[in-house]
C-alpha cells in the first residue's frame, strides 16, 4: 500500500537498504518478481515493495528476497539489523496533533463510534433483541468487545434520529460493582417526561429507559451480599412486568452464564433472549485494522493487515490486544503508514501489552516497584473455581497506610499515564482483563499470591460487613480464620498491607480472642470438676470406638498400599488403580507422589472379550477401528476414535474353522485380511464396520499354517508366510477374486514367519526359522526377486519385522532375544546396525510409531519395551518396560498417527490399550541440558548437547505439548538457557563460549537478537536475567562471572565482570529476587554470593563451605530468604540469606539421590523444592526456615540421569528432562494425576484379581462408580 514520504532522516536508511536490494536482484540476473515470489514464499507486494523502499522490510521479508536472488542469508541478517537499528535511532517525529485511531486497552465510548467498525452486523442484532425483549443478554469471551460493542455500537444505534425505532427518554450505562442495589436503585428508576440525556445518550421506545448493565459478572465475583445480589436482580427483573417502563441490556462473560442460570427468574427471561458475541470474521478484522485508520488519514501497510488477521482470527478474547499493539504501532510510525516493521518494535500481538507494562514497571525504584506490585493485585479478585477478574477499588482502599497515600497516588498516576489502569473521581481499575494473562510478571504475582489474595478478599469483604453491622461481635473473625490471616499477613507487614478498616476489624478480633481465652480459661477451671467423672467414662468409649475405626481404616489403606507395591512390578496400571484406592482412604506425600509417577507412566487399559491366545491385532488406517483376531477362532472389532473409551463395536465375528493367526487391514481401511491356522486367507469388506462381509471363497493359500500376512501400502497386494517356509504375493484388484502373482518364493528352510512391507511398496522383508532375513525386489511384483545376501545376525528364527516409516531402518525380533535395526539407507547393501538390547527373553514382535521416532518390542517377558530411534545408529530405551500382561506378547503396534497409543495382545485373553505419558516431549538426538519456562507458562524452552539446538514448545496445555520450532545457531552444546521477564527474550549459553539472545513473542517465528556475546574461554556453563531484565551473568569454565547491560535488546553491552579462579569453574548460577545478590555454584566444592548494588563489577560478599565435591546447581527461594545448592556429594543443603553478606547454612544436609544432584528449582509459592539426580530420578522435597525434608517417594519414569528441572509458574506442573533424550511434564496437581490414571487405566482391576490381591478388603470402585 502505498504512502507519504517517510522524514528524511528515515528514510535514508529505507532507501539505502532498497537501493542495496536492488543491486543484489540486478547481479543475480533481474530474475522477475513473479519468479522471486515462487521461490521466496512470500508476497509479490512485499518484494516489490521492499525493492522500491515503500517502508523497511521485516527481517523474513528480506531474507525471502535475498534466497531468490541467492544471496548470503547470514550476512544480509547483519545489514537488515544495522539498518534498522539506524532507523530507530532516529528520533520520533514531532506529534502532529492527529488523534489516535485506536483505544487500545480503553473501551470505546459512544463518541468513538467513527472508529468502532466490523461489527456492523451485531450492532442491528442486539438493537433488534433489544427492542423485542425487555431484557436481554450479550454474551462473549474476555476481551471479546462487550463493553466497546455496548457503547459504540448500541448507544448511537439507539439515539440515531434515522433509525427504525423510536427513541427512549433515557439510556443509562452501569456495572453493579460492590453494592448494586445501594448504588444504583435510583438509576434503576424509568424516566419521567421527555427525551433528553440527563444520565447518558438517548435512543429507543419513547417513554422508557434503557439500562446497559455492563460487566454483569460483578455481581458474583463482587458483590458477596446474596441479599444485596437479590434486590439487585430484583431491580432488573421488574422490567418483565407488562406495565414497566425499563428494559435491561446484561453484557456478561460467557463462562458466568452458569451463574445466571442458578436464579430461575432470570434465566427464564434469557432463555430466548441471548446474543452470542463469537470471534470476528476475516472480514470484520480487516475493518477493523484499516477503517479507524483511515479516519484518521492513515494507510495501513497491507503485510501489517494480513499478519494482524491470521494473528487474532479465530480468537475472541485477542482484540484488546490487538487494539493496544495497533495504538502501539501508531506511536511508532514515520509518516502516515503503518508498517509492519512498526507492529514488530512495538511488540506485536503477543507482546505489546507486556512491553508496555515492563517498560513502565522498570520505570519504577525498589520501593515505587514493591508498592506497585500491591497495587496491581489489589485490583484483582482471584477465581474461585473460575477465571480472574478485575476489581475496581475506591482511591482510599489502595493505600494501606494513611502515610503511603502520596507515595501510591504517583504509583498510580504513573500506571495510569501508562494505559495500564483507568480511573474516574470514585474509583481505580485495571486498563483490561486482558493484563491479567497477557503481561507474565503480573500472571506469576497472581499464581504465586493467589490463596493469599483469596483470604485477603474475604478479609475485606468481613471488615466491611462487621462495619455496615454496627462492629458486631458475632461478625469478627476466630479460629482458624483468624489464624490464616495472621500467618498470611505478618505483623511487621501488615501496616504495608492492609487498610485502616481491615486493620481495625483484625485488631478487634485478635481482642475478642483474647477476652475468650480469659473466659474460657475461668469456666475450665469451674466446669472442670464437675464434668471430669461423667465424661471420663464416655470418652474413654468414644476413644475406643474411634481408635478402633481409625486402626482399621489405617490397616485397609496399608493393606492397599502394600498390595499396589508388591503389583507395581508385573502390572503398572494395577498397582496404579490400588494406589487411587487407597488415596480414597488417606491422603499422604508418600501416596501423593505414587499418583504423580503413575501418571507420568505408560498405563493401559483392557480389552476384555478372547479367549485364550490372542495372536494379533491391528488398527486400520485413521485409528478409529481395530480388530483382534485369536486362538478362540474369533475376530472382534473395537471402536477406539477416543482410545481411552475404547468399546467392542459388535458381536464377535466367528467362530472360524480354525483358529486365528494374524489380522492386518489395507491401506484404505475397509478391508480386513484374515490369516488363519489351517492355511487360508479370508477378506472381509468393513465398509459398514457393524456389518461386516465376506468377501469371495475363503483363499486356499498354503498347505500348512498362515504365520503373518501384510497388505501392501497401495492395498493391492498381499503376502502371505508360511510354515511351509514359502511367501506368496496375491494381487488384491478385485478382492472377491485373489490371483496369485508369480510362484511361490522359497523363502526360508522351516518356515517362513516375518513379514514387512517397505512404504514405497517396492521392497518386502521376510523372517523365518533359518534366523535369516531376506529382503524381496517387487519392482514388478509377478518376479519377485531376493535383493542381496540374506543378512544374518540373529542366528536363531526371526519373529517379526517392521520398516521405519521412511524405509531407511528396519527392525527385527527373534528367538534369540534381541530386538536389531538394520540400516536400509541403500536397499542394495543393507548394513547391520546396533542391537537394542542385551539378549533376553524372545522378541515376537516389533512396531516403528507412525513418526519413526519410536520403536516398540513385545516378547516372552510379558513387557512392552520403548526405543527411541530418532537417531539409528545410538537407540535408547525410552521409560521403564511396560508391565500389565499375565504372559508373553504376541503383537504390538502403534495406532496410526499417534505415537502415544499401542496396542499389544497375547497369552491368557489380554488385548491391552496402552496410553503413553501425555506431557512427555520427545523427538531429541542428545541428552536435554536445560529448560526454562516463559514467564506466561504457555512455552518451554529445551536445550539439548551435541545437537546445538533449543527447541521451544507450546506446553500451555500440559496434557498437549507441541514443538513450535528450533533455534539455531550455536557451533557447540548448548548448556543453559533462560528466559528475561518481558517473555519475548531467550537467551542461550553454549560450549562456543557465546551467550545468545532470541526474539522468541512469536515462538513459531523466533530469531536472532544482535551478535553473539562473548568474552568467556572454554565454554559457559550457566546464564540467568535478573528479575528485573536489564542485566544478564554468564558463568563458565573459565571461573569467570561476567554482566551485560540489556538496556537496548538488540546490542547489549558489557557491564562488569569477577572471577574466582581457585573454585574451578562455574557450574550454575542464579539472582536473588531483588537483584541485589548474585549466587555462583563452583567445581572446587564452593558456593559464592556476589554484591551487585554500586559497582560495574561483582563484588564478592560470602563464600559458603560444606559441599564435599563440585556444585551443580544453585537457586533462591521465591522471597530471597533462602539459597539452595546441591552437587555431585549427592547433598541437598540450604542457607539463610536474608542478610547476603553473613549468609549460613540452615538444617541438615539432605541426601535421598542415589548419584549427584544435577539441577534443583523451587517452587513459585518457596514451599517445595525439586531436585534432579544422576539416578534417573526427580525427587521433591517441602522447605521450611529450618531447613528441607523429602515429600513421598522419587519421580521415576527416566531411564538415564536427570539433568534439568524447573517449576511452572503457576506451579502445577514440573519439567524435567535428562539424557535418555526425553522432557516429562509432571503434573502436581494430585486431583489432576488421579483423573489422568483412572482414564487411562479402564478395566485394568477387576474384582477377581482385587480378590487375588486383597482376599480380606471388601472391594470398592478404585475411581468410583461412574467412571
């Protein structure tokens, strides 16, 4: 789109970088942009324009255009950001007065209307449903528009003289706030006379007064008084009556439509008469973005409109971030066009609000920042079973103290100047809810302070009421939660923290308790004596009684618990559906921690039904079928769309002549091949899986058993093996009619009993007794010939075969014992590769997941074990084995697109549906170094070796992790990473002696922020941001501590450095919480701390002794109170450090890894603490001032040593990652682990084997009856 002229002080810059493009597209040959744009992958506009110098270009939109030209990426990256880093040195032009086009956080208000556009439509449906009904509800998400679509949208539509209606005396607009019904009955009153505005714009039936309720919700998330609650719905719903002259428009949030439906009345009135506010369309957006813009004489760059649309498309609480990166962009432009280079130094969509707030939190010193902090919070009212909200608060309940009245009135004028809160002459509020998820320093107040925020609400609201009660007695508080309040609020805190009036109410409570203990202390001594002999005899009764009960619920939950331990070893979902057994019985951190390793454990759930033997089962294509075939001569058919609800489709087909060998379905599903003991095939149409068909005679295809058929991928061509040592390709055109193609191939002297086909179709592996495995050229299947010597390893029959899913690595079972790959990369000259494991029990079968990152082997151990294969040539076992068969294992396979889900059946009737950990994150070549959480929690940064690569994940759903892409550009292992609190910046430590920044708001996008940083020797081994961003320490082998400036993000500069060359390198390193201090873990044993107030460079203030060996890992408790520290003496060991520089130990130093400790973090709310071991475990521990004791029993599920590990912040789920290539999410909500192990667990504890178990337990439903 074009534009004004930029200033010319800009556009120099612009137009050297489109002359210096043009010079690149001229030495390449002028390719044309037509052919540019098919290889760059971006639009002909943006080259063209990039070209032209129309605006700077974004950083991807240059890189396209130098590929196309084949120019060096590396080196056009430096010129882009030299140039760009011009541009913004230039400064802003002069405002010229024009107004903003954008509100960002704001609401629209009714004289907005000339910018609120996209939601034409809306506007005429909610005027319409006002108009029809006398109360009416608009529904939508956080963020959605409610409070802008009211004001913008309704009110003028009302008060327009052309519109359709006739228009009301009176609109009122009001949110219900604390008392609804005090504040606003008045209000609530229709209009007496003619139209005229005296409370708010005019529009609607003459006579009648509209009332808009916005923020319905406050009056349950706010008002706490259910009679005040009442008498304000009472209000409302007078308008029902046919004589009222009110009608009532609610805008409410979506998820507190329940809330709604609890009051009959009022949900009989909104029964018809809802409007749902949903996301806005393509369309909309573009109106959205251009429109206001235009209004105001402004174009918007058509790359800008684009990335804002496919950004916020689809998500109805995003607007309000669109509009403040709009606004944002606005303030940043050069000229009358908004650019998308603008939209990115802003911040972008993500991360524009954040900035914003950062920028103005860091504005602030210790003090203005603590008081900040209060502030924030005490405008939000924390959910209760539901989301957080905003909580407008009177100017006087900010300030806790009567002396900080100034001090906060700055606070919050400068919060206000930032467009972070609004304010009016009654009250203050957050700008938007959407500061609330969007800024990650305030979501990780919030998360950390919730149970505190959550009490110190009730506390106001408790204060208020003893007040409105005339300071009634009755209404103070005693008991427990008048303990809760003072262990919650200090009392050296409590000036700072609470009001006047909650001071007073707490004040008088502690008071009343006082006087009763007085009391009741007298009447004891009264009362004693004469009650001592009656009840002396009933309490010893009840005791007894009581004791008993208590002995024998005591002996039940050990009864379980030790039957779930004796059990876990042989059936992993059993021993977990005993252990949420006796967690109905008793709740205790040894328990706890049980639930939390079983669900992060591969679990299964049964499949009851054959008889005897089942020899195989297969999925068709999809996953959403699948079909076991046995020794009971049936086939059975499962639904398993949803594999944790898996259920038979049907009645058994069968029974067969004979017994059932092996089941496979084509490639297109609706077939089902059928291999049976007396050498026949049969094929069954699946068309309509519940009617299942046969089709043509059943296929005579040897003279002795059918061992294993497969279908090739194009589902033309079946091969059969045999015990008559032959393989037969049969052609599958017409299914009713099978030909055989060729002769039959003597395969294999004994028997023939492995098959595989490759995916191109073109090759078939075949097994048999010979221990031999051949593999098949089916160019042209009618001759088939061998390709190559057979190649021999196993020495002993060879059960089962697969190919990798890219064909370059086929696996083999036998009776040898051994699971083998063998690398196919040339079919011609197949190579042996390495053998999983040491030899053991027969492998009878071997499955590759459908992304060839994982192998799965079942044999005569009667366990499902896991490879990872993602790098052939070194394959790991990935988790324990998986135990839950009573005998050996027949057949495994992966269900298709989903490598988390397997099936494997064998001996005694067991088909089992195995679910794989949902938060483990695989996929890695080379042990996981490091991880570090984004300040919002939404993505997980993971570092790996010898691979030099982070990988950043989408965790938000921890039950769904997804990779969102890979950061590259360390030359060796990458050893720490950590995120600054803006949560856009990354930054990397690796063995390439560099630190590392990355631009990571759009993780999907993330890129390069300036040069490396170095100055280390020798590798670094640790990087941490202080809390507050500006300044980054790395720490290396060298023994040196080095700081860098991140005043400016994209060239930070040296700030200082210290060494402490005797202690050996540094391992780890972490910032206290104010900033202030600094910790560095040592080889030689050593702990330092690191002064960092008044000097360029560290100043050293106290070296901590005890450790016997190297230090690996440090942290400091959430409120700087405490350091911990833990290293290869396999010793856990704390230290107060309230007072840095006479820094002690505190407690005992702990021991519970069997190997070092690798890595340790503490939780967000300072009570626990994790630590990782070299014993493949993750054990927590609860922290105390005095010292750290071990909670339950270790995490387990590694199989190799644990070296990283990091809270959430929110604290509900713990990462670990470590060098059997995988990163687990734990989750550490116990209620959460027992929902996952039941769902995944279903039918894995019958009553037979409860009995088995637990002969003298009663049995009970281990997850309850309506599981």
């Amino acid at each position: 789109m074009a534009g004004t002229p930029e200033p010319a002080e800009v556009a120099a810059p612009v137009a050297e970088f489109a002359a210096a493009l043009r010079a690149l597209r001229e030495a390449a040959g002028s390719p044309t942009y037509r052919r540019m744009q098919r290889e760059a992958g971006v639009s002909l506009g943006a080259l063209h324009q990039a070209a032209r110098g129309g605006a700077f270009p974004t950083l991807r939109v240059t890189l396209a255009f130098v590929r196309a030209c084949a120019g060096d990426a590396e080196e056009w990256e430096r010129r882009w950001q030299a140039a760009k880093e011009r541009i913004e040195e230039q400064p802003r032009p002069e405002e010229d007065g024009t107004p903003a086009p954008y509100r960002g956080l704001a609401r629209y208000e009714p004289e907005d209307a000339g910018l609120f556009f996209g939601r034409e439509q809306l506007i005429g449906e909610l005027l319409a449903l006002t108009r029809r009904f006398r109360i009416c509800a608009l529904l939508g998400a956080s963020g959605s528009g409610k409070s802008s679509l009211l004001r913008a949208g309704l009110i003028p539509a009302l008060r327009a003289p052309e519109g359709e209606g006739p228009r009301p005396a009176r609109v009122v607009i009001l949110t219900p706030g604390a008392h609804p019904a005090a504040e606003h009955r008045e209000r609530l009153a229709p209009a007496e006379g003619p139209e005229g505005p005296p409370e708010g714009p005019t529009g609607g039936p003459p006579g009648e007064t509209v009332v808009l309720v916005d923020q319905f919700e406050e009056l349950f998330t706010l008002c706490a008084d259910s009679a005040e609650r009442e008498a304000f719905l009472g209000l409302l719903l007078a308008a029902r009556a046919p004589e009222s002259r009110l009608r009532v428009v609610l805008a409410l949030r979506a998820d507190f439509l329940a809330h709604c439906a609890r009051h009959a009345e009022l949900a009989e009135a909104l029964r018809r008469a809802t409007l749902l506010l949903g996301p806005m369309s393509v369309e909309e957006l573009q109106q959205a973005v251009v429109r206001p813009a235009a209004a105001r004489g402004l174009q918007v760059q058509r790359a800008l409109t684009a990335r804002v649309v496919a950004e916020v498309a689809g998500e109805p609480g995003a607007l309000p971030l669109m509009s403040h990166a709009l606004l944002e962009t606005w303030r940043h432009r050069r000229g009358n066009l908004l650019t998308e280079t603008a939209y990115e130094a802003a911040g972008g969509l993500r991360g524009a609000l954040a900035k914003t707030a950062e920028d103005a939190y860091a504005g602030f010193g210790p003090r203005e920042a603590a008081r900040a902090r209060r502030v924030l919070l005490r405008l939000v009212s924390p959910g209760e079973g539901g989301p957080d909200t905003r909580r407008p608060l009177p100017h006087a309940e900010l300030a806790a103290d009567a002396a900080g009245q100034a001090a906060t009135a700055t606070v919050v004028d400068r919060l206000v100047a930032a467009r972070l809160l609004t304010r009016d002459e009654a009250v203050v509020d957050l700008a938007h809810e959407a500061l609330l998820t969007a800024w990650p320093r305030l979501r990780g107040w919030i998360d950390a302070e919730r149970d505190r925020l959550r009490l110190h609400r009730r506390l106001s609201r408790a204060a208020r009421d003893w007040r409105a009660l005339d300071r009634e007695p009755s209404a103070l508080y005693l008991g427990s939660r008048l303990t809760a309040v003072e262990e919650a609020f200090p009392a050296a805190d409590r000036a700072a923290e609470l009001t006047a009036e909650e001071l007073e109410f707490l004040t008088a409570s502690q008071r009343r308790r006082q006087r009763g203990r007085r009391r009741r202390q007298a009447l004891t001594a009264v009362l004693c004596a004469l009650t001592l002999l009656a009840g002396c005899a009933a309490a010893v009764a009840f005791r007894e009684r009581s004791a008993a009960h208590a002995e024998r619920d005591t002996a039940i939950f050990h009864q379980i618990a030790t039957a779930a331990d004796n059990l876990r070893g042989e059936h992993r979902a059993g021993a977990a559906r005993l252990d949420a057994a006796a967690h109905a019985r008793a709740d205790t951190p040894d328990l706890d921690t049980r639930l939390l390793g079983d669900a992060g454990a591969s679990l299964s759930s049964a499949l009851p039904g054959h008889d005897g033997v089942v020899s195989a089962a297969s999925f068709a294509p999809g996953g959403r079928l699948l079909a076991s075939g046995g020794h009971d001569r049936t086939v059975r058919l499962w639904d398993t769309a949803d594999p944790l609800r898996a259920r038979p489709l049907r009645a058994p087909l069968g029974p067969f002549p004979d017994r059932v060998e092996d089941v496979q379905f084509a490639s297109r599903g609706h077939l089902l091949a059928l291999a049976l003991h007396d050498g026949t095939v049969r094929l069954l149409d699946l068309s309509e899986p519940r009617r299942p068909r046969a089709l043509g005679r059943p296929l005579a295809a040897h003279r002795a058993p059918v061992a294993m058929l497969r279908l090739a991928p194009d589902g033309r061509t079946l091969a059969t093996a045999s015990d008559d040592g032959t393989v037969r390709l049969w052609d599958l055109a017409e299914p009713a009619r099978p030909r055989p193609l060729g002769r039959p191939l003597p395969a294999h002297r004994g028997g023939a009993r492995a098959l595989a086909f490759a995916p191109d179709g073109a090759t078939l592996a075949s097994g048999g007794y010979d221990g031999r495995i051949r593999l098949w050229d089916l160019s042209d299947p009618r001759r088939a010939r061998q390709r190559g010597a057979a190649l021999t390893g196993h020495g002993e029959p060879v059960w089962s075969l697969a190919f990798s899913p890219d064909g370059a690595t086929l696996a083999s079972g036998g009776f040898d014992g051994t699971a083998r790959l063998w690398n196919l990369t040339d079919p011609g000259h197949p190579r042996r590769g390495p053998v999983l494991d040491e030899p053991g029990a027969p492998v009878w079968s071997v499955s590759f997941s459908p992304d060839g990152s994982t192998l799965a082997a079942g044999g005569e151990d009667n366990a499902v074990r896991l490879w990872t294969v993602l790098d052939p040539g070194h394959p790991l076992p990935l988790d324990a084995p998986m135990t839950g068969h009573r005998s050996g294992i027949w057949s495994v396979q992966f269900r298709p697109g989903d490598a988390r889900t397997l099936v494997s059946a064998g001996y005694q009737g067991d088909l089992l549906l195995w679910h794989r950990p949902p938060g483990q994150l695989t996929g890695f070549t080379n042990p996981l170094t490091s991880a570090a959480y984004r300040p919002d929690g939404r993505v997980l940064a993971v570092a790996s070796t010898d691979d030099a690569l982070i990988r950043l994940w989408d965790v938000h759903d921890p039950l769904r992790p997804r990779l969102l892409g890979l950061l590259r550009g360390h030359r060796d292992r990458v050893t720490s990473v950590a995120f600054a609190p803006d949560g856009r910046t990354l930054a990397s430590a690796g063995e390439d002696d560099t630190v590392r920044l990355w631009d990571t708001a759009d993780p999907a996008r993330a890129r390069a922020l300036g040069p490396p940083l170095g100055g280390h020797r020798d590798g670094i081994r640790a990087v941490a941001f202080a809390p507050r961003g500006h300044t980054l320490a790395g720490g290396g082998r060298d023994g040196t501590l080095r700081l860098w400036s991140l005043a400016t993000r994209a060239r930070p500069k040296p700030l200082g450095r210290a060494a402490a060359p005797r202690e050996g390198h540094i391992n780890a390193l972490a910032f206290a919480p104010d900033g202030r201090t600094l910790a560095t873990a040592h080889q030689r044993s050593a702990v330092r701390l690191w002064g960092l107030r008044g000097t360029r460079d560290p100043r050293p203030l106290r070296k901590l002794t005890g450790h016997q060996e190297g230090v690996r890992a440090v942290a400091f408790s959430p409120d700087g109170t405490l350091l911990a520290s833990g290293g290869e003496d396999r010793t856990l060991r704390l230290w107060k450090t309230a007072d840095p520089a006479h820094a002690a130990a505190t407690g005992r130093p702990r021991t519970g890894h069997g190997s070092q400790i690798n890595a340790l973090a503490f939780s967000p709310d300072g009570h626990r603490l994790a630590t990782a071991g070299g014993d493949a475990t993750v054990r927590l521990w609860r922290v105390t001032a005095t010292g750290a004791t071990a909670w339950g029993r270790p995490l387990t599920g590694h199989t190799r040593s644990v070296g990283t590990v990091v809270f959430s912040p929110d604290g509900r789920t713990l990462a670990s990652g470590g060098d059997d290539l995988t990163a687990r999410l734990w989750p550490l909500d116990v209620a959460a682990a027992l929902r996952q192990v039941c769902a995944r667990t279903r039918g894995s504890l019958d009553r037979a084997e409860w009995r088995a178990r637990l002969p003298q337990v009663p049995y009970a439903e281990p997850c309850g009856a309506g599981e």
